[in-house]
C-alpha cells in the first residue's frame, strides 16, 4: 500500500513542474517584451553622485565611530 501511493504522488509532481515552469517562462517573456517595448529601464546602472565622505587615514579632521 506504502509503494503505491509513491507511485501515485510521481505524475502529479510531473505535471505540476512543467506547468509551473510553463507560467514561469511566459510570465518572465511577457514582463521582457513589455518592458522592451515601454523602453523603461528598469535599473540604473550609471554612477550616481555620492553624500559620502572619502575618508583617508591622513585626515585628522574627521573621526569615524
């Protein structure tokens, strides 16, 4: 009894991970095209100005605690 509800939880764990992979891959080609073609970017990837100070050893004024 043991061995056959193994065998019958095999095609519904199958069947549930090509579905998934198959929402998966149209959800991710869609957001692809629709960004493509909005031309939004969805990261910036150029360097921004920065508040940080550089911070050398030989600088005396600032202390970093």
């Amino acid at each position: 009894m043991k061995f056959l509800k193994k065998i019958l939880q095999i095609p519904p764990f199958i069947i549930n991970t090509i579905l998934l992979s198959i929402v998966y891959f149209v959800g991710m080609g869609l957001s692809f095209i629709l960004h493509k073609f909005s031309k939004k970017k969805l990261f910036n990837l150029k360097k921004q100005k920065s508040y940080w100070i550089n911070y050398s050893k030989d600088n005396k004024f600032y202390r970093m605690y």
